[in-house]
C-alpha cells in the first residue's frame, strides 16, 4: 500500500479565514489567544478541519461563512471534511485495484499515521464506506475487509 500524505491543499487556508473577520494575523491571534507559533504553524501549513470550524466558530462565523460550498461537499479539489478525503483515498486505491475484495484494510492506527489525521477520523471514513458496501467486517476484535464483488444475476 503506498503511503500518501494529504497536501497543504487539503487543509483549511487561514488567508481565508482572515480575509472573512477582516482581522490581521495579529489582531486574529490576540483575539483567540493563539500562541505565535500556533499562528506561524497555521499560516504556513494551513488549519485542520477542528481548527477551521473552532476558530471560525470562536470569531463569530459560521464556516461556510468562510469556505464556502466546499466546507458542505468538498466540491473543491483536496478540501472538504478529512473523513472524506479519507474515504476518497480509500475508494480510490479499491478502485485501481490496490485493495482488492477480501483484502484487509491497514488498522485504524497505521492508517491514521500514514495519513496524519486522527483516529477518530479514519474510523468516520471507514464507517461511510461500509455503509457503501466497500467494506465489510470491522466488529470488536475483527479486521475490516475490503468487500467482495457482487455481480448482478443473470
């Protein structure tokens, strides 16, 4: 399984986010008592989904008063709620046949690891992939498994 890292394109960007409350990074920082290097680390790498909507939240706004349509359906190109990113990579890979039918998926740990999100994450995108059908298992104590394929009946 390759290892891909979600891109600074997949964060939130604070230009945004100082752009809708009209505030400088300074005055932004001081208003949410932000660190300096809090501020430099979000600047330059973007936010996390809990920090775009924490911090919006805590200015006043609401986040697709700052994100727009992508905050809803991650319409726009690596945005959107990381559990989605999450299942799109996942998709992605069963469809070009990287994790194949009765293949298990890497363990919520690894796969939080290798995608530098949370636990609590991956365990969301898992969960809406098995309500796809793409995933099967996952019970206490089993692997979650990438489904078989069922095909029509003739």
């Amino acid at each position: 399984m390759s290892v891909t890292h979600f891109s600074v394109s997949g964060r939130w960007p604070l230009t945004a986010l100082l752009s809708a409350s009209g505030l400088s990074r300074h005055a932004l920082g001081s208003q949410l008592r932000l660190a300096g290097h809090t501020l430099r680390t979000a600047s330059r790498r973007g936010l996390s989904d809990l920090q775009a909507d924490r911090w919006a939240v805590r200015l006043g706004l609401h986040p697709a008063e700052v994100w727009g349509a992508s905050w809803y359906d991650g319409s726009e190109e690596g945005s959107g709620p990381s559990h989605a990113r999450v299942a799109q990579h996942l998709r992605a890979q069963i469809e070009r046949g990287e994790l194949r039918p009765g293949d298990p998926l890497p363990t919520v740990q690894v796969l939080a690891a290798d995608l530098a999100v949370g636990a609590g994450t991956i365990t969301k995108a898992v969960a809406g992939l098995r309500a796809e059908g793409l995933v099967i298992g996952g019970g206490r104590g089993s692997r979650n498994l990438v489904a078989p394929v069922i095909s029509a009946a003739s």
